[in-house]
C-alpha cells in the first residue's frame, strides 16, 4: 500500500513537474518572440557578428543596426571576404513604415569577371533602392531592389550599369528559411556588361541571436556562415 501511494505521488509531482516546464517554455518562448530578429529577411535591422568559410576561404564581418530617427533604422556592415582577400562596406536606411529603403554597397580589391573576362582588384561602388513584399501571410517575402553602379580597374574600362535583384525567401516558420536571388546586371557605359547571376540559399535560425546559413551561386561557390545577434 506505502509503494502504491508513493508510486501515484511520484507521478502526480512528474506531471506537475512537466507542465511547469511547458508553461515556462511557452512563457520563455512568448518573451523571445517580442525581441526575435528575422535572420531570413535580407533588410532586417540588429547588430550582428557572423563568420564563414566555403570554396573561397574565410569571410568575417561585423554589423552595427538601430534606429535613426522616427520611422527610419539604419545598417552599417564592413566585411573581409574569400580570406581577407577583398573588402566590403554596406550601409542601408529602412523605412521601417512603408518597408522600404536605400542600400549603398563598395567593394575593395576584388577580382570579377566582365563579359568572360577576370579582372583582378577592382572597385565597385553601388546604390539601390529596394523594398520589401509579403505574400502567404507574409511568409513568401519578395525583395525588388535596383542599383545604379559603378566598377574600375587598372586593365578595363571604367563601367557605369544598372542592376536588378530580386531576393526571394519563403519561410516555413521562424526557424527554417530558403531562397533563391537572381541578379541582372547591364553596362551602360564602359564594358560590355550584361549577364544573369543568381544565388540559392537556405538558413535554420536556432535562437532569437544564433543562426546558420548556406548558400551558393551559378560560379559554383559555396559557402557556409554562422550569425551571432546582439
């Protein structure tokens, strides 16, 4: 008789237990998704720190996000990519009311390649508008952007062309992303630019400051990065 009634108090303290637990879960998740950053959403404005390696070698960057003004957040990331081989500078200025903004991007001692041919350590300076559309209670999200740029190098022509991207990222909910972007790019000025480039990527957000990410596009590269949030 003593085990049996110590058999039903063990299990009621177990149940009692586990429902403590979920309830705190839940209160814990409830608590996250108030400050849970979209790691999926290209636009999305937090300070993060991320680190990556793949075909290319190593790539390492900070990023210092906040709000500006108003209805306006800002973006700052400075990048060392493919083992430091080539610097990038990207500042982007969101409206976080209407979802849209204005993207700045340079690039540093990059080789490239322009009509078949690989140019070492060029420049290129860009700028965008772009604007965020929501789809499937906004889980089909789709990122038009338009840059007007600019490329120099020491053995081509310097090249003023417009680009068009067009990001797309479906999430089946907030923990698993995938997406694809293709790019356009046509030279108005200089080299004879006019070629397609396109991206597929896929990411597992693990915490509202963890996530993973890996892509790859048609040079075949591939590439796998870790963000930390903050």
């Amino acid at each position: 008789m003593n085990q049996m009634i110590l058999k039903n108090y063990f299990v009621k303290a177990s149940v009692v237990s586990m429902a403590s637990m979920f309830s705190f879960s839940v209160l814990a998740a409830d608590k996250n998704s108030k400050t849970w950053v979209d790691m999926s959403d290209p636009t999305a404005i937090y300070s993060n720190a991320t680190i990556g390696g793949g075909t290319e070698g190593i790539d390492l960057s900070g990023t210092y996000g906040g709000y500006l003004t108003g209805v306006y957040k800002q973006r700052f990331t400075v990048a060392a990519m493919h083992d430091l081989d080539y610097l990038e500078v990207n500042y982007l200025l969101l409206n976080s009311a209407s979802e849209s903004g204005l993207i700045v991007n340079s690039t540093w001692d990059e080789d490239i390649r322009v009509d078949h041919v690989d140019y070492k350590d060029a420049n290129d300076i860009k700028v965008g508008f772009f604007a965020k559309l929501g789809f499937f209670e906004k889980k089909l999200n789709f990122y038009p952007q338009v840059n007007i740029g600019y490329t120099w190098a020491k053995e081509m022509k310097d090249t003023t062309y417009v680009e068009f991207e067009a990001t797309t990222r479906y999430t089946f909910n907030r923990m698993f992303w995938i997406g694809v972007t293709p790019t356009y790019a046509h030279g108005m000025k200089g080299e004879d630019l006019n070629e397609w480039t396109g991206t597929v990527d896929a990411g597992m957000q693990l915490s509202d400051v963890f996530g993973f990410t890996v892509s790859a596009n048609d040079d075949k590269e591939f590439t796998g990065s870790v963000t930390f949030a903050f």
